[in-house]
C-alpha cells in the first residue's frame, strides 16, 4: 500500500530550530566527534528530508529575526504575525513623565538568545546611567553553562549596572 504525503497549507514556525543544530556552539558538540558524527549524520539528513515535506505550504511566524533565520535556512519567506498583546492596561505607563533609563531583556538562558549581545551594548554604555536587566530561567546542561559563563564575564566586567 502507498502512502501519499498531504501537504501542509498554514505553517507557524516560532524559530527553526532544526537551524540551531547547524549554528556554533551546538553543532561543535555534533561535529568534533566521531560517535556524535556517526548519530547525527544520519539524524540531520531525515530532518532535512522531513523539513522539506512540510514547507510547502505559507509559513507564519512572529518576528522579523524568525523570518529572516527561516528564509536564511530553508529559502522560504515567511509572513511575519505579531503576537497580540493587549495593551490597554499598560497605557498609563506611557502617560506618565517618570523615567527610568532601563533595558530589560528576557528570555530562556540558551546560546541561541545571544546575550552577547547585551554585554557587549552594556560595555559600549558604561559610562552612561543605563541599567540593564536580564530576567531568564535555566533548564538543562547547556543552558545552565551558557549563564554561568555570562555571569562570569558579568563579575570580570565588574559591571554594577548588569544584573542577571
């Protein structure tokens, strides 16, 4: 008996994340091995077989920074879809004339939210009166070291205005 594949018309991709197997540092973990070569070769191209069968429909997701990593790995465009937020409880906070020079970040503690980023923009603007936040939360070996390591350059740094 033949199975036909349906193919899938509405797509929501947050991120690709088959992508963040090719991306540095996850993939040294996959490349620098025989063993890890030897299971992820084969792992790496059933996904990309199956990767191939669901984009032929119309791909949504909700960024710009999505977008552009979906088009980057699969060559599709994706139709970007901000999320709802309601904002008619926040509106007095625009109203007001009290400021805070704060900038906040959050989100999970993995290699791929590149805090990096945020260190290198706080270094940037040491001397200016902006504080900066990181709200995050660990779950697993990876996510766990990716903290520890930017807690660490975090203290180097000696920054007073980086809270993590």
């Amino acid at each position: 008996m033949e199975t036909s594949y349906s193919p899938t018309h509405i797509i929501y991709m947050h991120y690709p994340t088959f992508a963040i197997l090719r991306e540095t540092p996850v993939n040294i973990k996959y490349s620098s091995s025989l063993i890890w070569r030897a299971y992820f070769t084969p792992y790496e191209k059933i996904q990309n077989i199956l990767v191939r069968r669901c984009l032929d429909g119309i791909i949504l997701t909700n960024s710009t920074f999505s977008r552009d990593a979906i088009k980057r790995y699969t060559g599709r465009d994706a139709i970007v879809v901000y999320p709802p937020v309601e904002t008619e409880t926040f509106s007095f906070a625009a109203k007001g004339d009290e400021r805070e020079d704060i900038i906040v970040s959050c989100g999970r503690y993995t290699p791929e939210k590149n805090y990096e980023f945020i260190l290198k923009v706080a270094e940037k603007l040491k001397d200016e009166p902006i504080r900066f936040v990181v709200v995050g939360a660990s779950s697993g070996k990876i996510s766990e070291r990716y903290y520890i390591r930017l807690e660490k350059i975090r203290k180097e740094k000696d920054w007073r205005t980086l809270n993590f």
